[in-house]
C-alpha cells in the first residue's frame, strides 16, 4: 500500500518562498502523475502543480511563472518551488499520485501554506 508524507509547510510573508516536499512509500509504478492539489474552505480542491514520469507538467494559470514543480524517480519525491507567494496562496496542500496529473487516485495528508504579514 502507497503512503504520501509531505513536509514544508509554514507561515511565510507575501513574497517570500516556500518548498514542499512529497515521498511516496511503497510501489508507484502503477502511478504516471503526481503532484499538488490545494484547498481553502468553501472551495473545491484545484490543481497547482503536477509533473508525470517522463516529466512533462502542468500548472494552474495562477501560479505560472512564481511555481516550479520537480521529481526525483529514484526517490519517489516530488517538489514544488514556491516564489514570490501572495496571500491568496494560502490553502492546505495536497500532494497526491494519479493515473495522470487530472486523475488523482491516492491523497496525502496535506499540509497548510500560510501567506500572510
């Protein structure tokens, strides 16, 4: 069974950055996509991020330009390099594995980012 851990959550200033890391325990291979979802109350979870294994990715038009989404295959770990962050980037993060990056199967936990002065 496939288990996501993500760490780099936090408080952080309007314009400042933040790195979020996501490792997968277990056996991905059944997995092309992975990535980050992210939610804020009220809302429907949206796509940020996600990268496949040939590493071809995908972003929310809102974070074009400021994110940046990685992957380590020898790892199973995913990054996402978070720049120049506004307020309405906070939400929970949700790393998750799909069988494409628009077809989430497997969720973690999440993590919250906080941008705020």
């Amino acid at each position: 069974q496939v288990r996501l851990v993500e760490s780099g959550g936090g408080l952080v200033q309007p314009g400042g950055s933040l790195r979020l890391s996501c490792a997968a325990a277990g056996s991905i291979s059944s997995f092309n996509g992975m990535g980050w979802y992210r939610q804020t109350p009220g809302k429907q979870r949206e796509l940020v991020a996600g990268i496949t294994v040939s590493g071809s990715t995908s972003y929310a038009d809102s974070v074009k330009g400021r994110f940046t989404i990685s992957r380590d295959n020898a790892r199973n770990t995913v990054y996402l390099q978070m720049n120049s962050l506004k307020p309405e980037d906070t939400a929970v993060y949700y790393c998750f594995l799909g069988l494409a990056i628009t077809r989430p199967v497997l969720w973690g936990p999440g993590t919250q980012v906080t941008v705020s002065s």
